[in-house]
C-alpha cells in the first residue's frame, strides 16, 4: 500500500476516533503517532518532533498565564467590574458581558475565561431576574470570539501562524487578528442584540428553579441551599472515649451513624490550632474537636450512643487559628474522569483532600450515602475543604465547572492583582517590541508570575491542561505526514480542480466550511493542524495569499456554535442555561455563517487576495 493511502486511511480512522468519542482525544493522538512511526510515514525523530515545538511550549505555558490570572483574583477582579458595570437591562447585560468576557479570552483559554465568567452571569441573571438561558450562550460564544483578537487568543491561531513560519514564509503578528477578530465580536454582539436574543429560549425548566431561590451569595445562603444550615456543627469527644487511637476507615461512623467527620482540631483555648482535614487513615485523638456532617436524627443517634458534646453555636466554615475553610459548587462535566464512577473508586477525598456534602441530581438532592453512588454528566456536587483546595479543583476543567463560589472565596490580593497585570503589560510589550522571538517573551512571562509568587509552581502545573498540550504535539507531526506522503499536495490539486475556476471568495468560503464543519466534531486545534498545510498548498497551487488562507481557516476554527459538543465552553453552560441541542443549532448556526461573511469581507481587505 502506497504511503499516501496509508496517511488517508491513518488519518480517516484518527477522525472517526475523535467523532465516536469511545477514546480519550490525547489518546487517540498518541495512537495515530505510533501508527504513522510503525507504517514508516514518518520517521521517530519527525514524530516526537511536536513534543519540541515552538507552538507547543508556548500554549503549556499560556496556560499558566492564565492560572496566575485566575489565582491572584484578576479575574475575579474584572468580573466584580463587569457588575458593577451592568443595570438591569438585558440588552446592556448582553453587551458588557460579552465585551468583558471576550477581553479576557483574548490572553486566556477560552474555557477558564468561561469558567469564571459563569457563576458571575448566574448572579448577574438573578439580580435582573432573567433567566440564565438570557445570558450564558452568548457569554460562551463570547468566550471563542475573543479567541480570535490576539495571536495568543487560541491554539488555532499559533497553529496556522507556524504552518506559515515552516513553509519559510513570516507569520502573523500579535495584533493581525485583532480587526477581523474585533468585526467579528461586533457583529456577534448586534447580532445578539437584533435576532439571536429572539432566538434564545425564555426560560426553562432549570433556569426557573434556579430563580425561584435566590442565587447564593455566601457560605450561609449555599448551605441554606442544600438545606444543610443545620447539619454541620462542632463536637467535643468525651475523655476516654473508644474512638481514640482508631482511624475513621476502621470506625465505619458513615455506615453505622450516617455522618461524616469533615475536620479535626485541638481546643487549645482562644489559639486554636489550624483545623485538619479528615481522611480514612485520620486517627482520633483527645482533646479534639471535630466537624460532623450529618441530618438531625443522625447527629441525635451520635450524641447518644457516643457521648459527645456540641460545642457552642458557631458558624463552621469560620477561619479558625490561621486556617480557611470552605464550601463551592462543582459542575460534572461531560467529559469528566469521575462519570459512571463512584467517589470511592476515583479516591476523590484522597486525590483532593475536600469532601463532598451533597449532590443535585435534577430536582433530587442526595446527601448520603455518596461513596458508592455512580456519578453523572450534570451533577452538582456540594464541596467542602479549605480555599486552595476548592480553588485547585477549578483548575480541573476537564472534570469540573465552579459554578457558585461563594463571595468569601474572592480574598482578591490588591498587590498579587498589580503583578499580574505588570506581567501582562510585559508580555505585550515584548510580543510588541520583538525584543525576543514569541516563545521567549512567553515562556519569560510565565516564570516571571511563578518567581513573584502569582501561583506557585504546583499550581502552575495544574493550571496546564496536559490532555490539550499532548494532543497537540502528537497532532502536529500528522501535518509532516501529509507531506512525506504527498497527501497535502494531492488534497490541494482535488480542491484546486474542483474550487480553481470559481473564484477567491468560493475557495475561501469553502475552507471556512470545511473547517467549521470539522469543528463541530472533532478538536478545534486537531482541525487547524489537519487543514492548515492544505490550505496554504492549495493558496501556493492557486497563487492566492497563503495569509488569507489560514486566517479563514483560523476563524472558523474558533466559529464552532451549533452544537453544545463543539467545544467544552458550549459544554459548560449547557446544563446552567438549559438549553437543548435544537437551540445550540437555532441560535449557532446564523451566527456561524454571519461569522464567515465577515471573513468574506474583511479578511482579504487586510491581506490581499493574491
């Protein structure tokens, strides 16, 4: 078999992987990469050639920008700005927040800026009294438009900015995206304003539940929520007790009593020590005061057959000796690694040292027992622990969305704030300047926010998504594949044959469909890498600008809005908004192809047609 029928076919069963999702994306990648080594497509040192690029090493790193962005309180920040910013009216709610949140997607992913964004719609909805559904698709679609106002916005744009830099030709530059990026959030925005806002579903179901009760603002009103006011409280253990010197997993108090023993601390008068997280292997002690979660006939059922003694009204989230802790509200998300698993298998107390209190199932709510209950795509799990955990479990994109931290979670640091931005005002200075090649300047940036203490080095690697990072780097060889084999160049005769004779405007039109279809179903970034060389053999074949070319390509990879599957940003609001697959395609589909308009428009105006 010809190496050109080998690619096609590696690459047809690479797509066909993606679509089905029976395998994890990174995995899939990994799986084409040694199919394209064993068949001799590539070579080994073209294959792991992805891992060492320059377009790899600077979105790792990015995503750490955006860790420090979201750890310092910056974005916070600028969502506590955003509020105060907005009236009541729905259309000005629309406009600032869209404007807000595709600012800040510009110098971060798309999914942290959701991310925070979200719990500050939620709020902004509720004090409008509109419905969520009002607000959070165009919050997300947002979200992927400020993608493309910057070189750095998304991967795509790195991508198709490389692809150029290989071929021996000058990339694009930091701000190259900005006018057709900015017409394009225009448009979007008028959009909204004029037809989409019509588009959009009223209220449903979810949406009016969630504003028949007041959308939490504190520690108290979440509890309230999970009607757990009184279902936390602090106990004192008797002297002599049988409990001491056994762990909680050879106790078994859950089973036995229904209750948890969250935390631990010693009462040493006014000074009390930092309060200890509880797990299996946590011994009880004398002179300990623990936290219990539990309903009112268990907690009774304890007092009795143990002999504890409650100690006196406080609230228990109170900062004790030093020590913080805290609640949140977790979103499951669709491609987390805990659905169809319970919270035993995945050892989540273990992993991330919190304790989940109660899960929301649609209208049920499920406080015990948890450990063994399978967990679904929509779960909203209650969250308990101190700060930099919750915080640290929010970095987890892949597996959750904070939907409601609650205000005692934003200790914003005024100065830890003004070094980020510092930062931030250094990075485009650099990329501005061209003091340093883009990598440099970058990955200077990155070290400098972890050097002055902006996240700390454990919390820069958190930041990473590693599931991304990985997919690109095996990814990026499948580009040298196409080459080797002359499947790039046999692509590009087919559609020149086919698109040559009619015009720019068709092959360009053509190309925006092509990759927003792909879209849809598969990785955005994988898309790009797949259809760049294509594209810029097939503008080298035709004479046409290769600039022109990727730009479209690079937009439309960044226009996926008919489907909540297109991208994890549609994923996370699909279950806050309510919103069903019909409205993704009702209120994404006009937007795409007012998306591929602009281009039609604006792109060659800036580079050329030839």
């Amino acid at each position: 078999m010809s190496p050109l029928l080998i690619t096609l076919l590696i690459l047809l069963t690479t797509i066909v992987l993606f679509v089905s999702d029976l395998l994890r994306l990174d995995l899939v990648a990994v799986l084409m990469l040694s199919a394209l080594m064993m068949t001799g497509v590539v070579s080994p040192e073209q294959a792991l050639a992805g891992f060492s690029d320059p377009v790899v090493v600077m979105i790792a790193s990015l995503f750490v920008v955006g860790g420090a962005i979201l750890q310092t309180g910056t974005a916070q920040w600028l969502g506590s700005g955003v509020s105060k910013l907005t009236g009541n009216s729905e259309i000005r709610l629309l406009i600032v927040l869209m404007l807000a949140v595709a600012l800040l997607s510009g110098f971060m992913s798309s999914t942290g800026t959701t991310a925070v964004f979200l719990p500050i719609a939620l709020s902004l909805a509720q004090q409008a009294k509109l419905s969520p559904s009002r607000l959070l698709m165009p919050m997300a679609f947002a979200s992927l438009l400020g993608g493309m106002l910057t070189l750095i916005g998304t991967p795509p744009n790195l991508v198709v900015s490389n692809t150029l830099k290989e071929a021996g030709l000058s990339g694009f530059g930091f701000f190259d995206f900005t006018l057709p990026g900015l017409c394009a959030l225009i448009a979007s925005i008028l959009y909204f304003g004029v037809l989409g806002r019509k588009l959009l579903p009223q209220a449903t179901k979810s949406s009016k539940d969630s504003q028949q009760e007041p959308k939490p603002e504190n520690i108290e009103s979440l509890l309230r929520q999970y009607e757990m006011s009184n279902q936390l409280r602090w106990a004192a253990l008797p002297p002599g007790s049988s409990l001491f010197g056994k762990s909680l997993a050879e106790l078994q108090l859950g089973s036995e009593y229904g209750i948890q023993i969250l935390s631990a601390r010693r009462d040493s008068g006014f000074n009390s020590e930092e309060i200890a997280l509880c797990s299996g292997k946590t011994l009880l002690e004398p002179n300990q005061e623990v936290l219990i979660s539990g309903d009112a006939e268990a907690l009774k059922k304890l007092e009795k057959a143990l002999g504890i003694t409650w100690l006196r009204s406080e609230k228990p989230m109170l900062k004790m000796g030093g020590h913080s802790l805290g609640l949140a509200e977790m979103l499951l998300m669709p491609r987390s690694r805990l659905v169809g698993k319970t919270l035993a298998e995945f050892q989540f107390r273990e992993r991330y040292r919190l304790h989940v209190l109660a899960i929301q199932r649609g209208n049920q709510l499920i406080k015990a027992p948890l450990a063994q209950l399978r967990l679904r795509f929509g779960d909203f799990l209650l969250v308990q622990g101190d700060w930099s955990g919750i915080h640290r479990l929010g970095l987890e994109k892949r597996d959750f969305a904070v939907l409601n931290l609650p205000e005692e979670a934003h200790a914003a640091n005024p100065f830890k704030i003004g070094l980020t931005l510092f930062w931030l005002v250094t990075l485009l200075v650099l990329m501005l300047t061209g003091i340093f090649p883009l990598v440099t300047a970058i990955l200077i940036t990155a070290s400098g926010m972890v050097l002055t203490r902006c996240l700390s080095m454990e919390e820069a690697y958190q930041s990473i998504s590693w599931e991304s990072v990985l997919l690109i780097a095996a990814m990026l060889p499948m580009s040298t594949a196409l080459n080797n084999s002359g499947s790039t160049e046999a692509l590009s005769h087919w559609l020149s044959q086919v698109l040559g004779g009619l015009g720019p405007y068709w092959v360009m039109g053509s190309l925006f469909l092509i990759t927003s279809f792909c879209s849809l179903f598969i990785s955005n970034t994988a898309t790009t890498v797949l259809i760049a060389p294509v594209a810029l053999q097939l503008a080298l074949t035709l004479h046409y600008s290769p600039k022109t070319l990727l730009m479209v390509v690079a937009l439309a990879a960044s226009s996926a809005f008919a489907t909540p599957v297109a991208s994890p940003v549609n994923t996370m609001v699909l279950v806050p908004g309510g919103y069903t697959f019909k409205d993704y395609l009702k209120v994404g589909l006009p937007l795409q192809v007012l998306i591929l308009l602009i281009c039609l428009g604006v792109v060659p105006m800036i580079f050329g047609l030839k």
